[in-house]
C-alpha cells in the first residue's frame, strides 16, 4: 500500500531493545567499562555487533529482502485502484491514482501489468480535465507495450482528448507547457527571495554581515554584525543531500521533489521511487541512486524512530558518486583533512569542488562523546545491517570483497552521517491549500495564530476561505544552516523555495552582536517547557537555555495592536501589500518582542512567507482536484 513504509513489527530499535536486555548488554558493558577513549569504545562495540550479527537470523527477524517488481501486486495495486474508480461518488479518484502509480512502480519494465496502469491513470486524467497529462499517460502506456485487444479503447480514449483540447478551455490556461521526459521547473508567482544585504565575497549564499564564532558556551554558533530587520534573508543555501519522505513516495518526484503526481514514471531498479521525468530519474541515478536503490525499502521499513539517519545514507551515497567510486581516494582525503581547518564560512564556494563541498558536512557536528553506550550500540547495530545490506546488494559488494580497509571505511562513514544527520537534519516544508468548508470557518478563524503551522486567506473572486498547511515532504542536511543554534523562540526561520534552496529570515529587529537562533521543531506554540526540554535531550543530546525555557519566564505578553492589524490585513488583496504591511509594523521602533514566545505577526509573517514562496499556482491544480473530488 502506498502509506509509510516503516513497520512496527520489523523496527530495528525495539529489535535492538530485546537483545540488548537478552544479552548484548552484558557482552558490551563488560568490554568497554574501564575504556576512556571514546573511539576505542566505539571500535569495541563495533567488534561485539559484528560478532553477534554473523550467527545471528537478523534477515528472518526483520524481514529483509531485495525489492524486485513484481506484476502480481502491480496486478493487485491496479485492481485496487479499478474498484476505487468506479465508486465516484465516493470521491476516491485521487487514492486510485496513487494506487495505479505504485502498480507502475511494481511492474516490470515493457510488461502488460504497466501499460494497463498508465492506461488506467490516463482515465483519472480525464476526470479532472488534465488533458495533457492524459496524453503522456498514453504515450508511455503505448511504449510499455499496451496490448493490442485494448488498442482501439486507447485509441478513443486520445481521440476524445485531442477534441476536448480545440474545443474546451484549459483547467490551467497559465500553466508551463511539460515536456516528455524533461523536468519542468515550479514558480511560486511572486518575485525570488535575494539576499537583503551585500554577499560574502566567497560564500555567496551568505550575507556578509553573518560570522562564525566559536565559544565555550555555545559551540559554534553564528552572530549578525549589523543590526537586521524583521524580513531580512540572510542565508539561501542548497542542501548537500536530501531524501523525500516515503509517505510522498507515488506523488511526487524523488529527485526534484515536485508534485506530478499524475505523471510519474518508475525507477527501474527498485519499488520506492519515482521521478517526474527521464532527466530527473538519469540525474538522481548517476548523483547517488544507484548505490542506494537495492536497500531503500528495506531501510525505510526498519528504520523506526532513527528517520533522521536514513539522510545518512543518502550523504554517503552522494559523496561517493562525488569520489567517482573511488573508496581509495576518498580515504586519502579523509586520513590527511584537518577537520579544524575545514569551514563553511571561509571555504571559496565560487571555486568549490564537490570533495570539498563534501568536507563540510562531514566535519558537522555527530555528539557521539554525549551518547549513553546504550545509544551509541543502537546507532552501531542499525549502521551494521545497513552495512551488510549495501554489501550484499549494490555495487559496493564488488569494491569491498578484496579489501577490508574499503568496508571499514564505509560502514565508518555510514555510522558518522548516521549520527550527523540525526542532529542536523531539517525538514524541507511546502504550504498545502485545502478549502475550508462553510461550516468550519469561524472554528477555522478562531485558530489563526494559535497554529504555528497554519495560515488563513480569502479567494478574492470567491471569497471563500482558504486553509494553508505546512506539510513535510523531505528531510535534508545543509552544511551552512546546521551552525545556527536552537531556541524555543527563535529569531531566524527556514523558508523552503520551490528549486530546493533553503532560505533564513529574520522574524523581528535583530542587534549587533546577536546570536542567530533556528529551532528544532520546539517551538512554544505547540509544547510545554517540559515536553520541550525532554524532546531536544533525546533527539539532539542538550537542555535547552532559552528565554522560554528559564525556571522563571516571563509572562505570556499580548499586544493589542496585533488582533487589529491582523484582521485590516485579510481586507487587503495582494499578499505583496500585506507583507510591506506588516513589516512595517514589525521594524517599528517601539515594538516589544517577548523572549517566551512567538508573537501573532511574527507567526503571520513566517506563514506569509511560506505562502508566497513554498506554494506554486500549479500546485493549485491538486488543491481543485481534491475539490472536484468532493462533487463525484
């Protein structure tokens, strides 16, 4: 089915949980007690999993094995999705789509089983007026071999869309025309973010006015030189690797990431991805793919709560393409880089290679001197399987075999990005329009600014409301953004821009000298100091120190002018007009910014910002189609 691959049954952490009570931990705590040396305990460990996992069934345990195709639960899939189109009144359109797209991603290459399921989702096209993507559906079903019998059918089928095309008007007159087999980039509408302030001459993604600095008290963390305003970009960064979340898996593209769900074509080597396009599916192949293909399944089904770690594997298997397969090479690297003197905030991106891109994620920070023995041979057991997995499965079987300096040294990079992206790792957003019904808008209004992620506007035609969402849809690690520090309350946010980059704006006036705050998904809106502070000990291994975290915080402080102008902004039509606003408002002299919580604009201001730059007007189409769902 097409939901979370991950599986309760088969969690490799409450696998790990039995045998450390059973035995692994008398085997390991009686070997490392009276070790000091941090990475000599992690050798040891290493050693102990090793030895157990060689007679231990942990295939049979967690149910591992090759994905492959396979027609008969294409078959499956594409019957499912039958029985769901022929109940339109149900409104089940879209859950057959993503049923016929994972039949597709089941079925063999020029089978019968995927011409019948790009034939299938041809008809879902037509549903919703989707006359373009219902002739590419026909096309790739004609180049996977759609039988003869049913030929005439398809053949009415691209007649009756070609006359609909001279004679109706486009869903999306607007729309960007798609080519077959190419990408096709996404524009939100409005104006690209910039920098607000003069670049770095070398790192020409950052302003120039934001430093590096490094103390006792907070590690490396970065400061503003010059005061900033509420609104400012100050960083707009590509991320060095990021994963799509397996729940977007059959809507949307694993390697660009956007949302063509009714487009779609597979890979060929696994059941997991798909991609919108040849070129993407050719570039994310020869960028990483094919080192990861015959172990994705698998590890998204045992991976449990160490999600963050799975953008481990896809760092490791990124930076290896980067090597040129080149194990060899890439130690020699490794064995003479001084991590001291690798920085993102000097290093001459201009000229920048991918090995020294490469070097400043690897010198990100992995807190393995904090983790409990117990944590770190959960990491260790967890990297292992990978370890064996890729060995067993991809081309790193070949290059290892001969020698066992090159296995230790990807499973030493697998257990070092494991933890990197645990405690690096963002997510990468985009804002998701659902209309809101009659009924529900004055429960709807009433929520505004009570939801950090929430945002409310009005259709100007219709005037009726519409609810934005922020939703989740990719995990990524950014070499540059992973040196700001958490707060609770903080005074810079991600916005995630349409093309993948990653941008950081000032929320409120920020002063010279200041510290530059992001937060790690704990934000006061939403969680109790409590709650807050056992989350980020878990995850990221410290107590949060933060205004909103003291023993005595302030009083929650509610400024009067905010309800006010919150409510003369949804009067005006243009969200351009509305952000100068309540900037303007925002950068005002004597405007008070409380350290224990975010305030109503500060949270208007984030969501407008997303708005305008993580929602594309062609998205708009699956905001209509789950609207025209509702009417079948």
């Amino acid at each position: 089915m097409y939901g979370p691959l991950s599986d309760k049954h088969y969690d490799v952490t409450k696998l790990f949980g039995q045998l450390w009570e059973e035995t692994l931990q008398q085997r390991i705590i009686e070997s490392i007690q009276n070790q000091p040396d941090n990475d000599r305990v992690a050798a040891i460990i290493k050693c102990k999993i090793d030895d157990f996992l060689r007679r231990f069934p942990f295939h049979e345990r967690l149910k591992l094995q090759p994905d492959a195709k396979d027609n008969a639960k294409a078959l499956a899939d594409r019957n499912c999705g039958n029985e769901l189109f022929a109940l339109p009144m149900e409104g089940n359109y879209l859950q057959a789509l993503r049923h016929y797209n994972e039949s597709i991603s089941y079925s063999v290459q020029g089978s019968e089983a995927r011409a019948l399921a790009y034939g299938n989702r041809s008809a879902v096209c037509i549903k919703f007026g989707l006359y373009q993507e219902c002739l590419d559906n026909i096309r790739l079903a004609r180049t996977s071999n759609y039988p003869a019998r049913l030929a005439d059918k398809l053949n009415k089928r691209e007649q009756h869309v070609k006359r609909c095309i001279q004679h109706d008007p486009p869903v999306f007159p607007d729309r960007v025309k798609h080519t077959p087999g190419k990408y096709r980039p996404r524009d939100s509408g409005h104006p690209a973010l910039k920098l607000s302030y003069e670049a770095h001459f070398n790192v020409p993604q950052l302003v120039k006015c934001v430093e590096l600095r490094q103390n006792r008290q907070f590690g490396r963390h970065l400061v503003t030189t010059q005061h900033l305003k509420a609104g400012d970009v100050l960083l707009i960064e590509k991320p060095y690797a990021n994963l799509l979340c397996d729940t977007e898996r059959y809507k949307r593209c694993a390697f660009c990431q956007n949302e063509d769900t009714f487009t779609l074509i597979p890979c060929e080597g696994c059941t997991v991805t798909m991609y919108c396009s040849e070129e993407c599916r050719d570039k994310a192949h020869k960028q990483y793919h094919r080192y990861e293909c015959g172990v994705l399944r698998d590890c998204w089904r045992m991976v449990g709560p160490l999600l963050g770690g799975m953008v481990g594997v896809r760092t490791v298997a990124t930076a290896f393409a980067s090597f040129d397969q080149d194990l060899e090479g890439w130690n020699d690297q490794l064995n003479t880089l001084n991590e001291m003197n690798v920085n993102a905030f000097t290093m001459d991106w201009n000229n920048a290679t991918v090995r020294d891109m490469y070097d400043t994620v690897h010198v990100l920070a992995t807190n393995q001197k904090r983790r409990s023995r117990k944590d770190l041979a959960e990491l260790i057991f967890f990297a292992s399987i990978v370890h064996r997995l890729l060995l067993e499965r991809t081309d790193f079987g070949p290059l290892c075999e001969s020698s066992q300096t090159r296995s230790k040294l990807l499973f030493d990079l697998l257990l070092r990005h494991v933890q990197i992206s645990l405690i690096n790792k963002k997510r990468v957003l985009h804002m998701e329009a659902v209309e809101v019904k009659d009924e529900e808008d004055e429960d709807t209004k009433e929520k505004v600014g009570d939801e950090l992620n929430d945002y409310f506007d009005y259709d100007s035609e219709e005037g009726k409301p519409t609810h934005f969402e922020e939703r989740p849809h990719a995990i990524a690690v950014y070499p540059l953004s992973s040196m700001l520090n958490h707060s609770c309350v903080p005074n810079v946010v991600p916005i995630n821009l349409l093309d993948g980059r990653c941008a950081f704006v000032a929320i409120r006036p920020i002063a010279a000298g200041e510290q530059l705050f992001d937060n790690y998904g704990t934000c006061t809106i939403r969680y109790e100091r409590s709650v807050r502070g056992i989350y980020l000990q878990d995850c990221y291994l410290f107590q949060c120190s933060c205004g909103a975290c003291q023993p005595r915080a302030e009083h929650a402080y509610t400024d009067p002018e905010e309800a006010n102008l919150l409510r003369n902004l949804e009067l005006l039509p243009k969200v351009e007009t509305k952000l100068l606003m309540l900037l303007w408002h925002m950068n005002q002299k004597e405007r008070y910014y409380t350290r224990q919580q975010l305030t109503a604009m500060q949270l208007k201001l984030v969501h407008t910002l997303r708005m305008m730059h993580s929602f594309s007007p062609d998205d708009e189409l699956f905001l209509v189609v789950r609207q025209e769902t509702l009417l079948f």
